[in-house]
C-alpha cells in the first residue's frame, strides 16, 4: 500500500465523476495535488478515505473549477501540516470546514485563493496558532462580503501578504483577534 498518492489524478481534465470507495488510504502520508487542475470534476466522494496519517494535503483540489461542493465531514486532518492552495481556484460557492482539525498545521498560504464563486465561509473552529505563513489565504474572492477571523490565533504567523488583496466587495472583516508582533510581511494584505 502506498504511503503516497499526490498528483495521483493530476490534470485529468475530463474526468466529470470519481468514485474511490475500494481505496485504502490509511498508510497515506501525501495527497498533495490529488485532484489539482481536475477542472471538469462535479461530484467527488471521499467518504470512505482514511486520512489519519496525512501530513499534506496542499493543492488536493486546486483547480476543480467545476467542483461546486465538497463533504469534508470524514476527514482526519490531526496530522496535517500543509494545507497550502488546498481548494485554489476551485468552483465552491460554500465550504463546510467545520470537521476539519488544522492544529497542527503551519501553511496555509493561498488555501481558498482565487476560489471566485465562493461567498461565504465559517472559519470559526479553525486553530491556527501554529500557522507562519497565511499570504495570498483568501486573494480574488471577490465575491465574499464578510469574514470573520476574530478567533484567529495569529501569534505564530510571520507572512500574511497579499492576504486579502482582491477581495473588493468585503463589506466587514473581524481581525480582532489579530496579533501581528512576528508578522515580517504585510505588505498588499488589502490590496
């Protein structure tokens, strides 16, 4: 059994269903662009992966610009690190994020950028004080009006670039929680 499946069906740009329910992945370590520039997949299930031992997951779904929907909800995400340009680019117009565990995770650079269909999102449960790196996190979601970060554990991060740039029809954003003392970048957070 492989401990890696990252790229596993990396551009299959016609691929519009998948199903992987004879697959075990409770040895896998790597999903990192499992699925990135899948960009005629609509429906996906992941109910049966056994995610554990995963330690990246960046890029799984970047590029899934006809994913308008995805149930999380199985994910074991304790062991994860990277979780980078995980859903990029992608057709979501509301995420569930709520079963996700990120404690242990320190990039999450670029994770929902440019995913232009989205307009809202609940990152209440997220634990982020042992994210570095938070640059370009939500730049060109253009269509969300409001975030709210206020339980955002920033006392970790050190780059939040670019953060929210393009994001031009943010109504409100709670950054009350937001400790910037190890912050070496800034610079077009809001551009």
């Amino acid at each position: 059994r492989s401990k890696d499946m990252s790229g596993m069906f990396n551009d299959c740009k016609s691929l519009t269903n998948i199903k992987l329910n004879s697959f075990n992945t409770y040895k896998v370590t790597n999903m990192s662009n499992m699925f990135h520039d899948c960009i005629s997949l609509k429906n996906i299930d992941l109910s049966t992966f056994d995610t554990k031992n995963v330690t990246n997951m960046s890029n799984m779904f970047s590029g899934c610009k006809k994913l308008n929907n995805i149930d999380l909800s199985t994910f074991d995400t304790k062991n994860v690190i990277d979780m980078s340009s995980m859903f990029s680019s992608c057709g979501l117009v509301t995420i569930d994020l709520s079963s996700l565990d990120t404690k242990n995770v320190n990039d999450m650079s670029s994770m929902f950028s440019h995913c232009d269909e989205l307009t809202k999102i609940n990152l209440s449960h997220f634990e982020t004080q042992n994210i570095i790196d938070m640059s370009n996190m939500f730049s060109g979601c253009w269509r969300l009006t409001t975030i709210d970060l206020s339980s955002f554990n920033t006392e970790n991060t050190t780059n939040m670039s670019h953060m929210f740039s393009s994001c031009k029809n943010i109504e409100n954003i709670n950054l009350s929680s937001f400790h910037t003392k190890n912050v070496n970048d800034m610079s077009n957070m809001f551009n």
